[in-house]
C-alpha cells in the first residue's frame, strides 16, 4: 500500500497548483495577497452564511480556502484542525487529487493539525480486495508550508506507526495468529530499529507462565511472548518504562462462549499489542532519548477438548493460584504474567493497554480512554493531559480496596473475575494483585480500539488508539 507523505516547502512559496489556505473569520485581510477582490467579496458573503469551504478555479489548479474555528484552548484548537482537515479528504477525492499544499494565515499556525487529520483519514486497509487499486483512493503527499522539517519528520513517523497499529489490528486472525503476530513484531523491529526477542512455546512453558499457557491450551497455534525494546545510546530516564500490551488475537470467549454479536470483531484483541509496536516505532524512527520494554504475550482464547475450563485454578508465573471462573475473562491471566515479568526491568513505570472489558465500553463508549493505576498523581496528570493534547482522552476510575474483596475465592488466592457490576474495575483490581514493585497504569482500550463506522479521522476498525497519546506522554514526561 502507498501511504501518504507529508513534505515541507518555503512559506507562501510553494509553487504547487493546489493550494488549501487555513483562515480564521477575525483575519480575513490576510486573503488580499492571494485572492481577487471579486473572489474576496464572494468568500465575506459566505461567511456571514456560516460557509466555510471555498473553492476557487485557477487556469492551472485551485485554491480552497477552509474557514477554521478558533478557540482559547490550544488543544480544541488543534483538534477543530485536524477534523477540518479530515473533511478537506471529502473535497481532494471529488476532484482526484493526490497531492496537496497547505498554508497557514491562521494567528497561531494550525497546518501541521490540518495535515495529521488529512493523513489520518486517508488510511486505507485494502489488502484482502482482489483488485485493491480499483478500490484506492489515494492521497500521496501533503505539502505543508512553513513547518520546520523536524516537526513533518516527527508526524511522518507517528503516521507510519498509527497505519502499522491500524493494519496489525484490521488482519484477521485467519492471516494474525500469536506466530504470525510476532513474526510482524520481529518485521517492525528490523524495519523501524527496535530489538525484539521471541519467547516459544517451550520457554514459556519452563517459565511456567501458567495464565498464557491455560488461555492457550485450546489454540492449534502455540503462545508467543514478545520482548521489545528501544534504548537511546543516553536516554533520559535511568530506569526503563515498560509498555505492556494484550495480545490476544482472537477471543472466541472460550467454553465462556460469546453470542455472535459480540464475537465478530473479536480479532482486535490484539489491539493493546498493536499500540506497543506502534508507540515503539514511533520512539524509534524519532530517536526518542527514552528507553523503553514493550512486552507482549500472545495466543488466541479457543474452544476445543483442551480447553480450560469454568471452575478451573491454574498456577500463575507469579505463583499466585487463580480460579478461572469465566474464561472470557481471558485478557487478565495473560496480562497478570507479563506485570509479573516486568518486574525484573525495576521500571520507572509499567503501563499496560488492553481490549479488556466490555464494561469499560458500555460505561464510555468509544471516545474515552478508562483508566486506572497506582502511579503519583502527576504522573497520571501528564498521561490526561496527553490524552487532550492528541485527543485520546482519559477518564480515570478508583481502584477502592472493596472492589477487590469480589476476587476473593473459596478454593485459590483469587478468582478472576467479580460480581458483574463495575467489571472494568475489578478487571484492573485482578492485574493490580500482579502489578507490583513499580509505580503502574492500566489502560482499557476496549471502546475506542475498533470502530464498526468512521468517526473523523479516526477510520473505521482498528484505530491505532494509543501510539499518538503515549508518545507524546513519553516526550513531555521524560525528555
Ligand atoms: N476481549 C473482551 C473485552 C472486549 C469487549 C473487547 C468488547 C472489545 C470489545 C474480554 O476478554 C472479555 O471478554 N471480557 C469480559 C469479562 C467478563 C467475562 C468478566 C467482558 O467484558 O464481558
Ligand atoms: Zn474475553
Ligand atoms: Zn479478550
């Protein structure tokens, strides 16, 4: 698939014969140098309607002008940019565009925003279609003018890193088993700079990482652990932060069956995995001076004659005993492994990200982040301010002690799963028990990881939700 580029050309300078010009309604004098007066006069009619797309013919392109909204805040202000931006997709497809210019005669300059909510919308996943270039629509390259190259570097590589978190989760699991998962892991480390090491079957088995290897033990395909790494030669933080990913490929629910309904998307399980590799490329491709573990366990949750069944207790690699007590309540046993490896990193701080209850998305839908953990406040802070900065907002919840007490079982240390009420809370209660020796978040990605319809730029199934926000909260916390 050809993705799109962003490029910078000399402000007002590009010479490209299509040009889209970002203005706000108070600085409208700044269109004299580029519009004629007849044209000037049309677009003030226009905006007294509330218009705001233009389109004015030249012999050799056109000029758009898109009137944006501004507002005190920088962060709605750059979001109104990158839906307008999103928008403008409307306008290049209908004329058969593939390349753009963009500039700025907004006061403070929003064309970078425009050009991420520009790319972002233009993602495509048209791998499975016979002949995908009838269904292309491309868009190659944005010109954005007047951006410091540093700056259309940076979103060059997060774009990549979002498209590879979007194409990771949209494979299905028939072509993305836990081998094939890593195998992409292994790609995206070789392709972007990071180290990554594969944990087999066997490994994981002397290891004896029983939640792994209890959620497997109906898969045709073994259980992968992937560990990723991307360490600067002088990073800024002594001790690593560890990014802890579900990778869960498929969840059938397992002898938990799931109804249909809430089966046929199943394959973005995964999508907590895909945020790490994505956020991992993104600090490698930029050279992030931070280091970072990405750790990622594996498998499909199946059916079968070995499966594990309601009732069961298994032996954790923690040593913990767990009674399984739904075996859709898959996601944690693998989690609870992965916290208890990170241990041996002694991390600055563990954030995990999972599809992990549908509890999470009944309460927020899919526009919110819902969050919990024991990390400081102004850690937890940064990470809501990030989450406004990229809008991949958060919403936090209490981990209150009582909420554990539903864990508690007859026959094992824990149970895994609670009464049913607040069940992304006692989900995060459960990993909480594994997450340990280290200041540690939880991120329950179910809602805004995969979308049945497009919402903005955020394109339709898997979102990439994530690598965008965890990037910028690495840089700002600890660069
Ligand atoms: N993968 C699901 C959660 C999920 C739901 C992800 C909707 C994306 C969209 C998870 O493994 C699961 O099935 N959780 C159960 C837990 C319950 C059995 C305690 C749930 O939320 O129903
Ligand atoms: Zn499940
Ligand atoms: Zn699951």
């Amino acid at each position: 698939m050809k993705r799109v580029q962003l490029t910078t050309a000399n402000p007002g300078q590009s010479q490209h014969s299509y040009l889209v010009i970002l203005a706000e309604k108070d600085g409208l004098d700044r269109l004299n140098d580029i519009l004629l007066p007849s044209e000037t006069s049309f677009l003030r009619q226009g905006i007294e309607r509330e218009v705001s797309h233009f389109f004015f013919p030249r012999a050799e392109g056109c000029v758009f002008v898109r009137i944006l909204k501004n507002d005190t805040d920088a962060a709605a202000a750059a979001e109104i940019a990158r839906l307008a931006g999103n928008e403008f997709l409307r306008d290049l497809r209908q004329y058969k565009l593939e390349s753009v210019a963009v500039r700025n005669l907004c006061k403070q300059n929003r064309s970078l925003a425009f050009a991420e909510g520009l790319a972002l919308g233009s993602y495509q996943f048209l791998k499975y279609f016979t002949q995908p270039e009838k269904k292309e629509k491309i868009l190659r390259e944005i010109v954005v003018e007047d951006a410091p190259e540093q700056d259309i570097a940076e979103l060059n590589a997060l774009l990549k890193a979002v498209f590879l978190a979007r194409d990771m989760v949209n494979e299905p699991q028939s072509h993305f088993d836990a081998v094939q998962l890593a195998a992409a892991v292994v790609a995206a480390g070789s392709e972007y700079g990071f180290e990554v090491e594969v944990l087999e079957k066997e490994k994981i088995e002397s290891l004896k990482m029983g939640g792994i290897l209890a959620v497997n033990k109906a898969s045709s395909a073994p259980p992968r652990f992937c560990i990723l790494e991307w360490k600067p030669d002088s990073p800024k933080n002594e001790k690593p932060v560890v990014l802890v990913g579900k990778g869960v490929v498929y969840d059938t629910g397992g002898l938990s069956l799931k109804p249909t309904d809430g089966m046929d998307y199943m394959k973005c399980d995964m999508a907590g995995a895909a945020t790490v590799v994505g956020t991992l490329a993104a600090a490698a491709i930029n050279r992030l001076p931070v280091h970072i573990i990405g750790l990622i366990p594996a498998t499909d949750n199946q059916i079968g004659e070995r499966a594990m069944a309601p009732g069961d207790v298994i032996r954790m690699y923690s040593g913990a005993s767990v009674e399984v007590l739904n075996t859709d309540a898959e996601g944690r046993l693998i989690l609870a492994d992965a916290l208890h490896y990170a241990k041996k990193y002694k991390p600055d701080l563990v954030l995990d990200l999972a599809t992990l209850t549908g509890a999470a998305v009944r309460a927020l839908g899919t526009q919110a982040i819902c969050y919990m953990g024991t990390a400081p406040e102004q850690t937890k802070r940064a990470l809501e301010k990030s989450g406004w900065n990229t809008y991949e907002r958060l919403v936090e919840l209490p981990l209150w002690k009582e909420f554990g007490d539903e864990l508690k079982s007859n026959i094992a240390d824990l149970k895994n799963i609670g009464s049913g009420n607040a069940g992304m809370i006692t989900a995060g209660k459960f990993l909480e028990h594994f997450a340990t020796e280290y200041p540690w978040l939880h991120l329950d990605i179910a809602g805004p990881a995969y979308l049945r319809t497009a919402n903005g730029y955020r394109t339709k199934e898997g979102t990439g939700v994530g690598v965008r926000l965890l990037y910028d909260f690495l840089k700002k916390q600890y660069v």
